[in-house]
C-alpha cells in the first residue's frame, strides 16, 4: 500500500553550517498535475560544498529566503503521472537535477526536466550532474585538447574521478592527487598516470622535479595551497579551471596576504577560469548523452562511496563525511 506522508529536508533559517541550519519536515505525497510525474526517490548525491553555501546564503545566482528545499540529484522511480504526460509511464526509472528535488522521498517534478535512464541505481548518480559538471568544465572551459599534461585535484572524488577518466580518453597524461594509499590505488585502476598522495609526497616538489615544462590543464576542487601551488606550475598558456575549493567551504575564506597571481600568470599567457555548471547550461544536454552512452558502452568507470547513509535523518552526517575528504568516490543516500 501507498504510503500518504513523506519526508524532506528544507533549510529552516541561514546557518554558518549545514547542520544548523537543516529541519526534517513531513508533508503528503502530491498528486501530479497535467504534465507532471510523481517520482520515489530511492538514491540521492550529496553535494556538501554547495549545500553549506547555499545554507549560508553564498550562492549569488540563487538568493533564496528560507525556508527553501535542499538536494540536487536523485534518481528513483516513477509511480503516478499527469494526464498529459505520455512520453514516460508509472515504472520507469528517471533522473532528476533540480534544486530541492534530491534530499526528499518523494518529488512532483514536470516531466520534461526528468531524464529516463535503464535503472535506478546509484551509479547515474555519478554521471548526472556530476560527470556532465566534470566534462563541461574540462572541455568548454578548460578547453582541454590532446597530448597535454592534465592535473586533477581530489581526484578520487565524485566529479575527480571522472575528470581523470574523461582526460585519459581524450589522449592527455593525467596527475591526479589524493590523500591516503587506498585513493591512489584507485587512480592507478582509472589510469592515472602519475598519483601524488599529498601526505606522503610535497605536491609542488613532485610537480617542480616531474614537469618542469608545467602543466597545461588544472581540473582545480580543493583551493588553499593548493591552489597556489597549481598557479605556480602552470605551463606556458596554461589553464586553470576552479571546479570548487572544498578546502574552505566549511569555514570563512581564508585572508591572503601575498603578490597577487597576475604576475604569474603574465608572463606565461596563462589562465584562472571559475566554472559553475548553471553558467553552461546550454552544453548540458549533449554533455549528458555523451556520458551516458561512455558508462552504457563500458568507457567510463563509476564509484559511489562504499560508506552507507541511510534515509533523511542520515544526509548531515553524509554532508560531514564529504566535507571530511574520507570518500573515495560519490557519496549517496539511500531512501
């Protein structure tokens, strides 16, 4: 039997971290109008960098006044639709991106803006916006090409570890960094040719003694030293594309009191590009058929984090976990 209830997470009032800020509510389960479709959320992607702005209110395009709903990605199944839908039917399988459509059980959602996939597993997870994030950034803006050097940062990561891969299939040597021996195995299954695991090995050192040519292409999610560390090795018209600074996103901005980058990047006809996937959204729909068809023709490897959160009441430990830097891979919770 149906049940009539379901729960969500909405942000109740601006906090300066997730925690704080997030409430559990319980509303019935909607009816669909004409050209909606109702949708069981069974696995959502957290994304605990975005979600911390956005309880912040740091996220200029957005603006939103709470109480508001929390969670992107999530992928279910289909189990009512709208008398004018007729392209999907109660069963499928669907994916969804919008906002406040991820951390909740269930979701009413126009049924053009859901995505019909093969199952409702929490690997599309991975693809959806999250590979399509990763081959946007690399390709429009960091106008990724052949026969370069690529860095990714927290390469073992959900959007990280599909950089790495999308790299290597475009013909690129790919450096990726991570932090523990497990995340280098990893990296070394994707095809990364050379991990640097930053507690063992001094990144600018490993860069410096390797490349002393530079690097071409910085796929860039972690910011601090990092950062400045990416921008001193860029090669000659090398591209550096922000992806997120995850290294920050759990406290204030850190004050920095040193020459400013233009210097160096000056005299190398070299570039610091900030990504944010709505900026792009025209590139989404063919970035999305093409990663999809890479993952169903076996081309392109998944990872979802092997640590299980389960249900609503588990997505701020899940957000926590991610800002922690332990997961190898997607992190997801299971509804």
């Amino acid at each position: 039997m149906q049940p009539r209830f379901y729960k969500k997470l909405i942000a109740k009032q601006l906090g300066q971290d997730f925690k704080s800020a997030v409430e559990i509510v319980e509303l019935r389960i909607p009816e669909p109008a004409a050209h909606e479709i109702v949708i069981r959320n069974q696995f959502a992607g957290v994304n605990a960098g975005f979600d911390t702005l956005l309880c912040r209110g740091e996220v200029p395009y957005a603006n939103l006044t709470p109480p508001f709903d929390l969670g992107v990605e999530a992928v279910g199944e289909v189990i009512a639709v709208g008398s004018d839908v007729t392209d999907i039917k109660i069963g499928d399988a669907v994916a969804t991106t919008v906002r406040g459509g991820g951390y909740r059980e269930y979701q009413a959602i126009a049924a053009n803006l859901a995505i019909k996939v093969r199952q409702a597993t929490p690997d599309i997870l991975t693809l959806m916006p999250t590979g399509v994030s990763a081959m946007v950034a690399l390709e429009q803006v960091g106008e990724m090409g052949s026969g370069e050097v690529v860095l990714v940062t927290a390469a073992a990561g959900g959007t990280g570890h599909i950089a790495v891969q999308l790299a290597k299939l475009a013909g690129n040597h790919v450096i990726g960094t991570c932090g523990s021996d497990a995340k280098s195995e990893f990296l070394k299954k994707l095809g990364c040719d050379r991990v640097i695991n930053y507690k063992q090995e001094n990144v600018d050192e490993v860069l410096k003694g390797e490349y002393p040519d530079g690097i071409n292409l910085v796929f860039e999610c972690v910011g601090k030293e990092i950062f400045d560390i990416c921008v001193n090795n860029l090669a000659v018209r090398g591209r550096l594309v922000v992806v997120g600074f995850i290294s920050e996103y759990a406290y204030q901005l850190e004050a920095v009191y040193q020459p400013r980058i233009y210097s160096k990047l000056f005299w190398k006809a070299a570039s610091v590009r900030g990504f944010l996937m709505p900026r792009y959204g025209d590139y989404i729909p063919e970035a999305r058929d093409r990663i999809l068809d890479l993952f169903y023709t076996g081309k392109l490897q998944v990872a979802v984090d092997s640590t299980e959160f389960k249900g609503i009441e588990s997505v701020t430990a899940a957000v926590e976990y991610l800002l922690s830097g332990q997961n190898c891979g997607k992190v997801v919770v299971r509804f």
